[in-house]
C-alpha cells in the first residue's frame, strides 16, 4: 500500500490560498520542513502557537486537517474496496463543510471589478440591486473559504459594500442606508486586514455628516481615515483624496478657508508625485477631481472669477466615461455666473447639466441644477428662467427625477 500523506492539510492550503507548503511556512513563520512533517504521513501535532495559527488560516479543526491528538488512536487510512456500492446512500453523522478552491476569490473578484466600471455607465436602479446580490454571495463565500482565499473575497466584499454604499449616498440620495451599508463594508475591510481599503471607506462615512453639517462628527471620521491610511501605506493620490473629502465636509460646514488650504496641500501631494502604488478600486479621484471639489469650493467662498476659471479648466479635463462629474461641474458653473449676476449664462449651463443628466442619471448633478434654479429666483420672469422650468419641469425629466 502506498501512502499519499496528509492529503487533509494539503487540500485545505491550497483552498486557503497558500499553493506551495514554503506559502504556508511564510505565514505561519515556521520552516518548510515543519510543513512537510505536516503532510507527512504520520504529521506530528502541532506545538506552541501553532496550535492556534493554522486552524485560523486554514479554516478547520486540527483533526479536521489530519491531525491526531496526543494519547489518540491515529485516523485509519482508506483503503480501496473493490466492493459493489449500496443501492441506498448513507446518510452522514455529521455534514462536511463545503470548501471552496482558491479560484472562488478571483472569480468573484473579476465581478466586482466589473460593477466598478459599470457604476459609470449604468443606471444606479439597475446596478444596485446587483451589487447588493453579490455582496451577499460575498458573505456566503466566506464562510466557505479561509486563509488568503478568504482574505481575497472580504476585501471584494467590502468593494461591494463600498459600491453600493455610493450608489446610495450619491444616486439615490439614501444617506442613512448607505450609513449603514458602509459599516458592513467596514467589517469586511477588517476581515481582509486592507487598512487602504478601510480608509476609502471611513472618508466615505464623513459625507454623511459632513453633508448635514456636522463639522464634529464629520471630522472625528476623517481623523479614523488619516489613521488607517497611514498604515497603508498611503498614496499621494490616495491622502489627496482624503484633503478632498474633508475640504468638501469642511465646506458645507461653512469653513471654506479651511477647506481651501487642505485642497492647495492635496494639490502639493499630486504634485509630488507618488511614491507609493494606489489601489486599483479607487477610479473615483484624479487631478482633475480635486480641481472640481476646489471650483466648488471657490464658488461657496465667493471667489467667483477664481471658480470659473478652475471649474472650466477641469471641464476641459474631463475624459471619456467622467459624464456624471460633467453635471456635476456644468452645475456649479451655472451656479457661478447665477452668483455672477448672468442669469442666461447660468441658465445655459444648467441647461446642458439637464441634457447630461438625460443620458446619465446622477443625483448630486441634479442637485446643483436645482440649488441654480433657487439662485435665479429674482430672475424667474425672464425667458431663460421660464425655459429652464420648462426643461426642468419636462414629462421626461420630472419622472425621471422621481423614479430614481
């Protein structure tokens, strides 16, 4: 008879992730000759701390993984029987957890990394409840993985969370849900141990207060980001980011001069150029981002040939696949020229937000169309004004505003 080792600890490595025993030797800090004794076919128990590491990276019991208690009988290994098969099956004493390989991660990976792109393209009613469904296989996957593999689908899981957290903060206007949906994204952040990752999503919980002008609250979150981030570590790109976040909180709060200074640090940071590679989830923020949230920020300070000037520019920049910031921008730069005291150039602006927002549905770009509209009140018996009610007011986009 010929013995095949611990083909128990062998199968659950590679599940978790670790393809070689010098993978697993890395993790746990031991030699790979331990590991090898391990797969041996009589593994010695494990010792020391052990005893606890490896059930914790690999996701079961140490009998489960082919270990034999001190003092124990050794498990009987199978031998083939050339026996004819029972016409019923019996029925186990105890289920066998499912595993799954170590493939499931980037399966479900190359998901997420999909709804990331469509969140630009795509309807968020429609793209939502698909994100909601895969974070939900996210959390079943768990369950059924362990070790890197493990790791790899609660960071996608806490992605999903991400995703569909924005989607309902910034599409749906639904901050207390996307509150909530952040949190779990948080969770799952923890379980993959991605402190980058669980920066992005604490700077995102500082919208909701920051947006309802919670200056405490919003920086108390932003503070917990900072500290994540810097045991990243962080990118340029990505602690630009955060000065964005926190100017914008800054300024909905009212505190524009602070706001401005942490923009003009974010602007030293990109201009620095990064040392440090930024996560690929993060397709939310470049140069051209941070001069939008500094024209926004210009705009609330009064700075108003500053802020056309910065919102125009950032227009220019804008790229393909970037048509919800063009409402966004098209919006503040009406927003401009209403505070300007030229209400037909505000509403031409406004116009052409509306036009985008046809194509591309996007919450805050509607929200500036309308913060606009009240803007040129004292100008509502001109002809521009009464055709932007006309445009605002339409059948299409009336409904459309509604149902989403």
């Amino acid at each position: 008879m010929s013995h095949t080792g611990n083909h128990r600890l062998r199968a659950a490595r590679i599940a978790a992730g670790y393809p070689s025993q010098q993978a697993l030797a890395d993790a746990l800090g031991v030699g790979v000759r331990q590991v090898r004794r391990w797969e041996s076919d009589a593994p010695p128990w494990p010792q020391g701390d052990v005893q606890q590491a490896l059930p914790r990276l690999l996701g079961s019991n140490l009998t489960e993984l082919g270990f034999t208690p001190p003092g124990s009988a050794p498990h009987p290994r199978p031998t083939p029987r050339l026996t004819t098969p029972p016409t019923t099956a019996a029925v186990p004493t105890q289920a066998t957890r499912h595993r799954q390989p170590a493939s499931a991660a980037e399966d479900y990976l190359a998901v997420v990394r999909a709804h990331r792109r469509l969140y630009w393209s795509v309807a968020p009613t429609i793209l939502h409840p698909a994100a909601v469904a895969h974070a939900a296989l996210g959390h079943a996957l768990l369950t059924e993985t362990a070790g890197r593999t493990r790791a790899l689908v609660a960071a996608g899981l806490g992605e999903s969370h991400l995703l569909a957290g924005r989607i309902e903060f910034f599409d749906l206007h639904e901050a207390d849900r996307a509150a909530a949906t952040w949190l779990r994204a948080l969770q799952a952040a923890g379980e993959a141990d991605d402190a980058l990752l669980g920066a992005a999503v604490l700077a995102h919980t500082a919208f909701v207060p920051g947006w309802a002008g919670d200056r405490e609250a919003a920086m108390e979150r932003m503070v917990a980001a900072r500290t994540y981030a810097r045991r990243g570590p962080a990118s340029a790109q990505l602690l630009a980011w955060l000065d964005a976040v926190e100017a914008e909180c800054e300024t909905r709060c009212g505190h524009v001069r602070t706001a401005l200074n942490l923009i003009r640090h974010g602007e030293e940071l990109l201009a620095r150029g990064d040392e440090h590679e930024t996560p690929e989830w993060m397709d939310w923020f470049s140069a051209g981002r941070l001069a939008a949230f500094k024209g926004n920020t210009q705009l609330k300070a009064g700075h108003l040939p500053q802020a056309r000037d910065t919102l125009l520019a950032a227009l220019d920049a804008l790229e393909t696949g970037e048509e919800k910031q063009r409402s966004v921008l098209l919006g503040d730069l009406a927003a401009t020229e209403a505070a300007r005291g030229r209400p037909e150039a505000a509403c031409q602006y406004a116009v052409r937000a509306l036009d985008q927002l046809e194509l591309t549905w996007y919450a805050v770009g509607m929200d500036r169309v309308r913060e606009v509209r009240r803007a040129l009140t004292p100008h509502q018996q001109e002809q521009c004004v009464r055709d932007l009610d006309d445009r605002l007011y339409s059948w299409s986009t009336t409904v459309s505003a509604l149902s989403r």
